[in-house]
C-alpha cells in the first residue's frame, strides 16, 4: 500500500499547526468573488456550532446578507444571538439549543422544526469538536465520531425525509470540514462505529479521519438527491487555520504558546468565513453541486471521498449503526 503523503502533515498538534500555517501563505487562485449583490433576503438558513468562532461569523454574515438565520447550538443561548442581533441591527436570529452529540437531543431538534414547517434554503453544518481524548456518548459512541460524523449524517438524512428544505428552489447543504481529510487512513468499516479508548496524542489524526469520513458523505450525499437532476447543491469545504477556541481542551501546559500562534498566524473568523459564506449566497454556483473549497480556492478533495463504492458502503453502515443505536 502506497504511503499516505498527507499523513504526517496532520500526525500530531504541532505539525498540524504548522501546516495550517503554511497554508495561510500559498499563493492561491480565488474560485470567484463573493459580491455586495450576493444577496439571500427572506432566505431560512440553519447554522450548527453557531454560538462562537468560525460558526458566529458566518452567521453574521448570513444575516447581514439579509437571511433569517436559526443558531442551532450546545451553549451561548441567548447571548451569542443577542450579540449577533447587536452587530448587525437585525431581528432575523433565532437560536434553538441541540447537543449533536446526543441522539435524543438531535430527535427534538427535528421534531421542533418539523411541527413548526420550518423549510431550509441554506443548512451549514459547522459544529466540530477536538477533545482531549476519547469519550464515550449515551449510545456508546466515541464523542468526536459522533460530532464530527455521525450526527451530520443523522440530520441530513432526518432533515430530508422530513421535507425540512424549500424544493421550490434549489437548497444549499454546505459542510465545514479540512485539509486534514486527506491526512486520515481509509474508512476501516470492519471497526465502523466501535468505541475504543485514545487520549491526545492521537486525536489529530482522528480528527482527520473523520473529516474523511465527512467529505465522503458529502460526494455520497449529492450522488442520490441529484440522481434525477439538481435538486440540491451539495458543498464541502476547509476554511483554512481560523483563530478559534476549538483547541481548548489542549494541556494548560500549551495554551499560552498555541494562543499566541493562533493568534499571530491564523485567520480572524470573519475572514475564514468568507469562503462558507460564498457557497451559501453566490449566484455565480447557482444550481450547481459539489464545489470543495480550500479557503477561497477549488480544489479537489482527496479521491478516496469521491469513490462511489466507498460513499455507498460509508451511507450503509451509517444507517446501519443508527439502526443498532436505536433499537
């Protein structure tokens, strides 16, 4: 088997961190131009992780594009969307509060936006965890598979069947993911699913995997919804190294230098979500699909995400595992 080249790019935080930084500096070729005209006025938009960082600011910026915008999130409710309706002088913020990280929580959420005939035109799922090591859910689930992974495909498929998106028009699905997806080994469906204790030294690397795991699901995903046409435009994307709290749980021991890295070096949110929010408004893709993102750049994503015969496997076991959860 061929050697991973991406592989120690994402082996450990510093590497990581490094990467992400030389990143920052590659010269890059801009997909477009996200324009003033590049409006969403009445549009219902969903935001997962949406009370800080990276998922605050796209938020923002969606309302101030003129979108009506529900901040579904763990914490920060209501202060992060008071904040949001501070900055931009709007009303069009709602915040709804779900642990994606529990299934019953996810269960509520659709079942609140099913009786209120919520219909989507832009779902971003933002919301991504790096704990310091592994942790185990309700259902006996790794914590970060389930965050990372397995909810987003929960709530897709629960958002669909539910007739949560506006078919009117064609609705945008737009998933935050990484560079690191090509870090990550292939999908080991023999373990799919399966707990296994880990502390931080190898969190990284998961983290990557999963993110494999996310950009695979999205190829998958745009492949059955589209197999009639468009119907759906289906976007993944990595915004680049953005100045968040998403480390926190790190060592004490490291927080003051990754905090002044993070800080020198890494993107402010508004800027990193610039590229999200190109996906969600422009008409320059209107009616078009499976755009991967790297920052403002297009790129492809690793090729084990777009093969259909991996999408279809990753898709079964999925609705599998949900089936066993659920029992």
């Amino acid at each position: 088997m061929t050697e991973n080249p991406h592989k120690a790019k994402y082996s450990n935080p510093f590497t990581a961190t490094l990467s992400g930084i030389v990143n920052m500096f590659k010269k890059q070729q801009p997909v477009g131009v996200l324009k003033d005209d590049d409006r969403i006025d009445g549009k219902i938009c969903l935001v997962t992780g949406a009370n800080s960082g990276l998922g605050f600011a796209i938020t923002q910026q969606l309302v101030e594009r003129g979108g009506k915008v529900i901040m579904a999130c763990r914490s920060g409710i209501p202060e992060a969307g008071d904040r949001i309706k501070a900055l931009t002088n709007s009303e069009n913020i709602e915040m709804i509060r779900v642990d994606i990280s529990d299934l019953n929580s996810i269960k509520a959420l659709v079942s609140e936006l099913k009786t209120r005939s919520i219909k989507f035109d832009i779902a971003i799922f933002n919301a991504a965890i790096v704990p310091k090591g592994s942790r185990k859910t309700k259902e006996g689930l790794d914590q970060m598979f389930m965050v990372n992974y397995l909810a987003k495909f929960i709530l897709i498929r629960e958002f669909i069947s539910a007739g949560l998106f506006n078919t009117k028009l064609i609705p945008r699905i737009i998933y935050v993911s990484s560079e690191s997806h090509r870090s990550g080994d292939d999908i080991d469906f023999e373990k799919f699913g399966l707990y296994e204790e880990y502390t931080m030294s190898k969190v990284i690397a998961l983290y990557g995997y999963y993110k494999l795991h996310l950009n695979t699901l999205a190829s998958e995903l745009s492949r059955r919804i589209n197999v009639d046409g468009m119907k759906y435009s289906v976007h993944s994307l990595c915004p680049g190294a953005v100045n968040t709290n998403i480390a926190r749980e790190s060592p004490k021991i490291v927080m003051p230098l990754l905090k002044l890295i993070f800080g020198l070096f890494f993107q402010n949110p508004m800027k990193a979500a610039i590229p999200v929010t190109y996906l969600a408004c422009s008409k320059e893709i209107e009616g078009q699909s499976d755009y991967y993102l790297h920052m403002m750049a297009r790129k492809k994503p690793d090729e084990r995400s777009l093969d259909r015969t991996t999408g279809e496997k990753l898709w079964r076991h999925s609705e599998r595992l949900l089936e066993r959860i659920t029992a």
